[in-house]
C-alpha cells in the first residue's frame, strides 16, 4: 500500500519525502491509510533501488534543511498501474488480528466474547461517525462508500451476534 500510495503521489509531479509525509498526514488521507513517516523515507530509498523513482536533486527553502527531490521513472509508471489493477483485481483473504482472534474465539467465554463484540460495535459506531465527517475530503467518492459499507455491514454483524441467544 505505502509503494503504491507514494508512486500515485510522485506521479502528480516530483515531490520531497517531507512533502508526501504532509500529504499522506493530512486527515483527508491520514483517516484512510495509517503510515509512519519513516516508512516514506524507507520506501523512496527502494523505489530508487528498484528503478521506480530517481532523485531529481536537492531543493532548500531559506533557512530550512536541503530535501532530495523524487521523480516517478517510466518503470515507476509501469508499477503504479500494475499496482492499482492488483489493488483491484485482489481478493486477499483477511489477515487482520480480528479475523484471527474471531478463530480463537472458544477460548474465551461467550459474555466475554459478548462484551468485547459490543466494545468493537462502539469502536466501529465511531469510526463510522467519523467516516461522515471526512467523506467529503475523501480521495475518491469510491472508497467513501465502500468503507461505509464495510462498517455498516459488520455493525449490523456485531450487533445480530451480540443479540443472539
């Protein structure tokens, strides 16, 4: 995700990892894609290795440090794309640690499992309240309504599971 994301910024134009550590920061995205900041560096220094991206040169502003400037290369263009049809086109089976302690759930007992269902029910509540708040500065309307949804969907779950007898 992170090489994806950073291919997709530097294809707009040549940009510092300051400046795409600012972008990916900013709540508009920063509520979509949660990345550390010392994954950007980690991940431009690849992206040159790998050929994706190449150092346009070093850019200062006043007084401000020097900032090594990155430009997308003809190959990053080519992984960009094939990047987004495999963000597409994937299928993943869930790897989250939810989907894991849902398979280890018999070791704990059923009002305890109750009450952790409700707990993540809460959570999800808001994160979906704040989900109406950002839509709007959503990078595309697409990944507004398919991360509602994925909240409404497993809302409604938790709650038919935490009602059953």
């Amino acid at each position: 995700m992170t090489r994806l994301l950073i291919l997709w910024l530097l294809a707009e134009g040549p940009l510092h990892g300051y400046r795409i550590q600012k972008i990916l920061g900013d709540p508009g995205l920063a509520f979509w894609f949660r990345i550390e900041d010392a994954s950007i560096y980690a991940m431009l220094r690849s992206l040159v290795k790998q050929g994706l991206a190449r150092i346009q040169g070093k850019e200062r502003e006043g007084q401000r440090p020097s900032r090594t400037v990155y430009r997308i290369t003809p190959a990053g263009r080519k992984a960009l794309r094939r990047d987004l049809e495999a963000g597409w086109r994937g299928l993943e089976p869930s790897r989250e640690l939810f989907a894991a302690a849902l398979a280890a759930a018999d070791e704990l007992e059923a009002e305890e499992t109750r009450l952790l269902l409700a707990e993540r029910r809460t959570a999800l509540g808001a994160r979906r309240a704040r989900l109406d708040r950002v839509a709007r500065s959503a990078p595309s309307g697409l990944l507004a309504r398919r991360e509602a949804a994925l909240l409404d969907a497993e809302i409604a779950w938790l709650t038919q599971e935490i009602e059953s007898p």
